[in-house]
C-alpha cells in the first residue's frame, strides 16, 4: 500500500534536517575574509543560499516539481520618437492622433500604412514643395474616375490643398491620400464585403494587399501610379466584359444607324455567295469585293467572306444576339429595326454585383484550370487559356448549397467506394450498435475501434458513379460521376447534397489528366479502387454568376439560385437590395415539421429492392414499410427533414426521379 503523500512530505523534511545537522560545520557559510577556524561552535549554520530544501527532496518523492524561476520581463519597446524636421514631425503627430484617415480603413491597415512612413522617416510621400506631385495627381485621377470598375468614389475622398499649405495641412492631406490608395486596392481586390454576412458557404481565399505593399509599389510606379492601382481590379476577360457593358450602359445612347431590309434567304456563312452581299457590304462601308492576296486575286462582291462576318458579329453584339457572324433570321429582322439606337440590357446593380463576383477569383486564374458556374449549372475546363471542354452539372439545393471558393485538384479516383455520412448514418445507429452482420442493404459495416460506418463498395450502383475528382477542401466537396444519367437532362439542375456532379466525368477525365485517355480509364472499371495523381495540380474555380457574357459575346441573365443576388446589393449600397441582409438556409416547411414530430409506434420490416438498380446517390437500396391496418405503404424518410446540410456527400435523400426502366450508367 502506497503511504500518503504527506507521510513522505514529513519524512523528506526529517531527513533534510537530519542531514543539514551532520554537515553543518562543513556547509557553514563564511565570510571571505574570516577563516573557517574562527567560526565560534554555538554560532548557526546556514545552507549555502538556502539551496538545500530543494537538493535534499527525495528524487522520488511523487507529484513533487519545483517551482521554476519567475521569467524575466521581456524589455518595453522603445517608443517611437518624432523627427526633427517639422514636416516629418507633423506626419508623425497625426498619425499617433485617434481620429481615423478615412471611414473604413481597419486599425491594421493603418497600421501597416505606420510601418511605410516609419521606414522613410515620415517624410511625405504625395506633396512636394506645398504641391501634389505627379504620381499623386494619377492616383487621385483613378480614384476619382473608381465608378467605371463597380467601386464608389465617394470612399476615397481627400481634402483639397490649399495654394500655401501648412505642414498639419500636409500631413493630413498626404495621409489621407494614401489611406484612400490602400483602401482602393482593398476594395479592388473583394475586400469591400463581409461575405460570412452573405453566407458562410462563401468563402474564398482572398488576397487583399497589405497597405504599406500598396503604398510602396505606387512610389514604385511614379507617374504611373494611376496604372499600378488600377491593376488591383481584375483582369480577365469575364470581368473586363461586364466593365465594358457598365461603360455603354452609362454613356451615350447609341447613335442609330440606317436600317437595312434584306429580301429573304437562306442563312449565310463565311465562304457562301448571295445576291444580298453586296448590299451588306454597302451597309457596313466594307470594299465592294473581298480584297486579293499574294496568294489569290480578288473575290467576288457577293461573297460572304470574313470581313462581312465580322461587321455582321459586332452589329449581333450591339444588339444582344450571339455574335457569331451567321447571317440569320434574327440578324435580318435586327438589321431591318436598326433605326433606333438599343442600349445594352441589364441594370447597373445587376452588372456590379456579379463584377464583384470576379473578385473572389484569384488575380490569375491560370493558363490551366476548371471553372463551374453554380447557377449556370455548367463546367467548364481550360488548357493553355483555351476552353477545352464543357459539361453540364448537377449542384447543391437551396437547403445544401454548393459552397463557392477556389481548390486545387490533386488527383482522381476510378472505382471509388463512398461512405453514409454521419447525419445519416446517426438515424441509424441504434441499430448498428447491437448488428453483428457484415452487410446491412447492400452496403459493408465497417467498424473501427468502437465506432460503426456503413460503405457502399465501388460498382454501377455506387453513389459516385465510376469516377471521382478531388481538390481537398474545407468542406470536403468534389466534383464526380453519378449513376443516375437522366437527371442531366433536368434544365434546373440543382439535386445534389453540395458536391458537384458531372455530366460525361471520363470526357472531363480526358481533359485534366494529361495521360490518361477516356478509353484507358473506361478499361479500369470493375478492377477495384485505383488513385491518379495529377502531375501538376489544377485549380478548381466554383463560382457564381448570374449575369455574364458568354464566349460568343453575348450577354446573359440567370435565376438567382441562392438568392445571394439581394443582400448583395444591400451590402455594396446599391438599388434593389431590399432583401434579407443574410441568405439564410429556408424555413422548414409545415410537412417536414410534421414528419420531424414523433409518431406512433408500428411494426417496421426491412427488405431489399431488387426490382430496380439504385440509379443514384438519392435513392436507398432499402425500403421500410409501416405495417398497420389496411395495405402496406412506405415509412417516409425521416432524414429527409434533416436541415443540416452536410457536406461531402451527394445528396442521399433527395426524391429519386421515376424510370419506367431500369437504366445503365452510361
């Protein structure tokens, strides 16, 4: 039996004094200048530095640890110290002051903007000699002129300065016009919108610049400060389109153009002949015949030729239609009411909104990578900046939203198993717990250190289908097969518990992986789970657009999905944006409330459908029936009302389309 630990402390103190009385002549302290001979006997002794009570504790002794020395405090920083120059020491003085430089700078921002004129000694950086410099007059020209990008200029207001300015009017007004520059580049950047506020299932990786980056690439620039801060917005061309509808949106109505009644005809392509050509080319002040090269002579004045195409195409643009220089029905009706100027469709609101979707895009998309447009319900995959691919999609339901940010696929998976996820498999687990089978409806029990998991093995009944592509990601979504092919044919497509399903994946798998072809992969069905790698890593862009213009120019609306379009607006203070300040996740209904509220107690039974393969993630292999008086009828799926989406998985519990036949994968 252990003895009580205060038994020991008492017997450690025994044995210390014990032993300090045996030593004490020897240990007695004494003074440098005294011999130890002159110690009188009756005189104490003391341990060297008292050191002794934590040496003699028995190194056994148990729970004992002593007490560490107290850490010294760490050295105060020094304060800064104002220079001596009056123009510098009034930088300094106004930055220690607390009235803030502009609204909705963060205390970080000014911070960093601290750091930049710390390291030049708080020497200004816009005014020289009482006057804006060069570099400053760009700058504040591209703030002035931030509407043509989205952005409101009135954030980036500075004082004006005086003809004679003093050096507290310096100060501030230099100040001012860098905290304007860095709130710019901010805002260019996607920084102008809390977007936990729009939902937490946005959530790109946003790269805001740090202000004192901002302000030391602008002094960089020198008079081409404004180019430099201009360069925050984004650049690609999706975003650049929308910016050029915003500026024909703004200005000047179109002036109207003459119209021009065709006689009827077939529809013309490049390289066709026809007698209404020539009027066509008299039209658009094109040569009355194609022009000859080194090659050949000159064509025939009724030829369709590309120069027609083309002055065909940007008068179909101007007119919102496809811009693909065919020369159609509705080319020709356009062309006959031509006479009045038509203004670009779209409201303003709609067209800044979804640039401002743009900038949740890193600044490079890259020369390689997949966008999936959720409300277009559509991917699409790019090579060497060219669209190689596109596939129709499946995306998550209002309830269990397709969350919107950028990953980075890494590899894909052919034969893939898939697992019930856990806000599932918890309406089952009761019954799990006390299960010694192996098989539970077709699917394998995996038990692992006390915890139970049900697994849908690979095969045309899996719920991912034969294929699946991962870019790890919080919140655990991919893109992947399915079995159940009909649902692509849906022109609203959102059925899926979060993750994306694609249409055709071994096209796509053609397109991603560099050396693998769709028949090599088609030829690994059935041959178990097999991993493969990418050998670089592809972005993967899920976004959101409801208004964009398309590859052939033309200009495009959506349905807004997620209802994020309202509290959009709100947010960025423009018309239209009524709506709730969050798009939250909908309201039970007043049947799922029902089927959520406990019911009467029923014999259940439990078989397996063999009349139908499962056709998708959405339908169970099992089917329980209530048993009561009068004919069976099945129990509905409780799991169903679960309102907590949960991510990762496809959407199990989704109604099933009826088949008048069982279909195959493909």
């Amino acid at each position: 039996m252990r003895p009580p630990r205060s038994s020991l402390i008492a017997l450690a103190a025994l044995l210390s004094g014990s032993l300090a009385s045996a030593g004490s002549l020897r240990a007695a302290t004494v003074s440098p200048d005294q011999p130890a001979a002159d110690v009188p006997a009756s005189q104490p002794v003391v341990p060297p530095a008292q050191a002794a009570p934590a040496a003699a504790v028995p190194a056994a002794l148990p729970d004992y640890k002593p007490e560490a020395p107290a850490p010294e405090p760490a050295p105060a920083a020094a304060a800064p110290v104002a220079p001596a120059d009056p123009l510098g020491a009034a930088v300094f003085a106004r930055l220690a002051e607390p009235a803030p430089l502009l609204l909705r700078l963060t205390g970080k921002d000014r911070d960093t903007i601290r750091s930049f004129y710390e390291a030049r000694t708080y020497k200004p950086l816009w005014i020289s000699e009482g006057a804006w410099t060069e570099a400053a007059k760009a700058v504040s020209a591209r703030l002035a002129a931030a509407a043509e990008d989205g952005l409101d200029s009135r954030a980036y207001t500075i004082p004006p300065l005086a003809d004679k300015p003093d050096e507290k009017a310096v100060a501030d007004a230099d100040l001012r016009l860098s905290a304007a520059a860095v709130l710019y580049a901010r805002d260019a950047r996607g920084g102008r919108i809390n977007l936990a506020s729009i939902s937490r299932l946005i959530t790109p990786h946003l790269d805001l610049p740090a202000g004192n980056d901002v302000l030391a690439k602008l002094d960089e620039a020198g008079a081409k400060a404004g180019v430099a801060l201009q360069a925050y917005n984004p650049a690609t061309s999706g975003y650049q389109a929308l910016k050029t509808r915003l500026a024909a949106l703004r200005g000047p109505a179109p002036t109207a153009v003459k119209p021009l009644r065709l006689p009827p005809g077939p529809a013309l392509r490049v390289g066709m002949h026809d007698a209404r050509v020539p009027l066509l080319r008299a039209h658009f002040d094109l040569a009355s015949r194609p022009a000859g090269t080194l090659d050949k002579g000159p064509g025939e004045p009724d030829e369709y030729d590309a120069g027609v195409a083309d002055a065909v195409a940007k008068f179909q643009r101007s007119r919102s239609l496809p811009g693909n220089g065919v020369l159609n029905v509705q080319t020709v009706l356009a062309l006959a009411d031509a006479g009045r100027g038509a203004r670009p469709t779209g409201g303003e609101a709609e067209l800044i909104v979804n640039m401002e979707r743009w900038r949740w895009l890193p600044g490079d998309l890259g020369s390689d990578y997949i966008l999936v447009n959720v409300p277009e319900y559509r991917l699409r995959a790019y090579r060497g900046g060219v669209m190689r691919d596109e596939a129709r999609v499946i995306v998550g339901k209002p309830e269990s939203r397709t969350p919107l940010f950028s990953g980075l696929m890494e590899y894909a998976v052919v034969n893939p198993s898939w697992y019930v996820p856990p806000s599932i498999l918890k309406t089952m687990a009761p019954k799990l717990a006390g299960y010694g089978g192996k098989t539970w409806g077709g699917y394998e029990v995996v038990r692992r250190g006390g915890h139970v998991s049900l697994r849908q093995p690979p095969g045309e009944r899996n719920a991912l289908g034969f294929i699946k592509f991962m870019f790890p990601n919080q919140h655990a979504v991919y893109l992947h097969d399915t079995p159940n092919r009909s649902l692509f044919s849906a022109s609203k497509r959102d059925f899926s518990h979060g993750c994306v399903r694609v249409d055709d994946p071994f096209r796509l798998a053609d397109v991603v992986l560099p050396n693998w072809s769709e028949d090599k992969l088609k030829k690994l069905i059935g041959k178990g789970e097999r991993t493969i790698r990418l050998p670089d890593k592809l972005p993967v862009h899920l976004a959101y657009f409801t208004a964009f213009v398309d590859d052939g120019g033309t200009f495009r609306t959506l349905p807004d999905l997620y209802g994020y379009d309202a509290p959009m607006r709100a947010a960025l203070g423009l018309p239209g944006g009524g709506g709730p300040a969050i798009a939250r996740l909908p309201d039970e209904s007043p049947r799922q409330k029902a089927e959520r509220a406990p019911k009467p107690a029923a014999r259940t039974v439990q078989r397996r459908t063999t009349h139908r393969p499962v056709a998708d993630a959405d339908a169970w292999p099992t089917e329980r029936y209530e048993e009561r008086d009068g004919p069976r009828r099945p129990l509905r799926r409780a799991a169903r009302a679960d309102s907590a989406p949960e991510y990762g998985e496809p959407g199990l519990w989704t109604p099933a389309p009826q088949q008048a036949a069982p279909r195959g994968w493909w």
